[in-house]
C-alpha cells in the first residue's frame, strides 16, 4: 500500500488546527471552572455580599469588581477568540493559510488581552494589599510601601505589553472555518510581562509568612482564627501564583509560538477564583463569632466591623490579656465577657 503524501502547506494547516483546538478547549474549560464556581458559592456570596447595607466597604467593592469583571473580560476574550469578526479586514480563506507582517487587528488583539489580564491581575494584587494591611493591623505607613509596589508592577507589565506585542514576526491566520490569530515566533522579551507579578506575589507571600508565624507563637487565641485563615489562604494563593505563572513561563519559552494562547486564560482564572475565596473567607470571620479563639460559623452581617477584636493591634491585645490575668487574680469568680 502507498502511503499517503500531504503536501507541507496541508501539513502545517492540520498542526495549526490541532494547536488551536487545544488553545480553544482549555479557554472554554477555564471559563467554565470560572461560571461553575460562580455557581456553587453563590449561597456564600448572597450571604456575605450582598445581604446588609455596608455598600461602600472595601470588601465588597473588590469582591463585586474582581468577581464579575473578570467573568466578563474573561467571556469576552473566549468569545473573540472562537469569533472571526475582528479579522473582517483579511480576505476570507476557507481551509487554507494566511501569513500576514501586517495583520493589525491580531496585534489589536493581543494589546487588548494584555490590557485586561492587567487590570484583573492589578485588581488581585490590591486583594492581596487589603489583605496583608489587615494583618499588620492597618498601618498606613505600610501603604506607602504596598502601593507603589503594585503601582510599579502595573506599570512594568504595561510597558512590556505596549512593547513586546509590536514585535511579533508576523501571524498566521485561518479562514472562518477556524478562527484564531497564530503569531510565528514568540517575542524575545515576553517572559518578563509574568515576572512582577510573581514577585509582588512572593513579597506579599512572605510578609503574610512572617506575621501569622509570629502570631501564631505569641499564642494569642482571639487573633488565631484571622492568622489561620490568613497563613492557610496565603499558602494556597502562592502556590496557585507560582504554578500558573511557572507554567505560563514554560509555555512561553519552550512551547510552540501556535500555543502561546494556551495558559493566558487558565492562569487569569487562577488569580481570580483565589482572590474571591480569599475575600469570601475575609467576609465570612468578619460575620462571625469569636469565642475563645474559636469562629462560630454562622452568618451575621449586622457584626460587620473591622474594629472587631481580631483585628485588634498586637499590643492591645496583649495589654487586654495581662488586664484579663489580673483580673482573674483578684476575682475567685470572674465574669467571663466574649468580644
């Protein structure tokens, strides 16, 4: 039996379309993980969210804009993606290849999804701002040093887009039949867009380290439940950082610039999911009872208050608790009083 010759313009047309095929069924499965995961902390959100009259706090306002912008942002770029609209300006070619040095709408395109994947990444980081501002019991001079640190790293990450993206050698692009914008080489410099993020991630990720293991050695039992859920989320949200970025690198620089797309829509979905359960977690010890360091887990948006003692400075609380041994000195029978 002969075997069957395939001419090499066919030969790269089925790798393309096999690439992007891969490149479209993992965007499609991470908004999907995104939209599943919507649904199944609704209950939660409903909850801890919505319910009470605190519109202007914090909390929420991240929780709202991080939630369902970058469903949203995210729909839309899966939408594109799988949509042969913003080529309009290209010829249509049925089963056959396009090169084009010039094809503006995919460099469009690519600044478009960079500027977004920026925002989403801008608006975690300030979740992770709020976060370690919490536990170092609001120092607004520690701002001055968190601020500028994600202002810095926005601004890394836009230059490299606003750089990078003009770069590319040229794309490939396939007729209606499968849509999509394949770049022919990656850009020299692309590796550097993931880097700020990991490093704001690992600064952030070391400051929460050093205070919750410094709590967590004071032995101080009204401020554990915020220290636990603090160390336990701030673990889980390095290691989702570090594996997707890592992963992002790797395929970046050692995959084939057809998959370049590939971990963009997973990575962003990472960010996102981690940010919302670790706000979700915030709201919900913040509605909650603290008994003798232990959270009663019941839903009470009417406790709602940032002053509460878990949030209480160090040195109040140690002053409370030496207050307290002296009490119970003095006192045979001291009345036991719960925050």
């Amino acid at each position: 039996m002969n075997a069957v010759t395939i001419d090499p313009e066919t030969a790269v047309l089925l790798k393309l379309v096999a690439d992007a095929r891969i490149t479209n069924y993992v965007a499609v499965a991470s908004l999907t993980w995104l939209l599943y995961d919507h649904v199944i902390t609704f209950r939660d959100e409903v909850e801890l969210v919505w319910k009470g009259s605190r519109w202007k706090s914090f909390l929420k306002i991240f929780y709202i804009w991080n939630r369902y912008f970058c469903a949203v942002a995210i729909s839309l770029l899966t939408a594109q993606i799988r949509s042969d609209s913003v080529y309009a300006n290209t010829p249509p070619v049925c089963y056959s290849l396009r090169r084009t040095d010039h094809l503006d709408s995919c460099r469009v395109f690519y600044w478009l999804e960079g500027v977004l994947c920026i925002t989403i990444i801008a608006m975690v980081d300030s979740v992770l701002v709020l976060r370690v501002w919490i536990l170092y019991n609001r120092d607004r001079r520690l701002l001055c040093f968190l601020i500028p640190l994600i202002t810095i790293e926005v601004t890394v990450m836009l230059l490299v887009d606003l750089l990078v993206v003009p770069r590319a050698q040229g794309y490939i692009h396939v007729g209606p039949s499968l849509t999509g914008c394949y770049p022919l080489s990656v850009p020299k410099y692309l590796v550097f867009y993931a880097v700020p993020s990991l490093i704001v991630a690992f600064i952030m990720f070391s400051m929460t380290l050093f205070k919750c293991l410094f709590s967590l050695r004071a032995g101080l039992a009204n401020r554990m439940p915020i220290v636990s859920l603090f160390l336990r989320d701030g673990v889980f949200w390095f290691l989702g950082v570090f594996v997707s970025i890592g992963a992002t690198v790797l395929n970046w620089t050692i995959g084939k610039p057809t998959l370049i797309e590939l971990t963009n829509t997973p990575s962003v979905v990472i960010f996102s999911l981690i940010a919302s359960h670790a706000l979700l977690n915030i709201k919900g010890i913040m509605s909650s009872d603290v008994v003798d360091g232990t959270v009663v887990n019941q839903y009470q948006s009417g406790n709602f208050n940032p002053r509460s003692v878990i949030f209480r400075p160090l040195a109040h609380l140690n002053s409370s608790r030496r207050d307290s041994d002296v009490e119970s000195e003095t006192d045979p029978h001291p009345a036991r009083c719960y925050p």
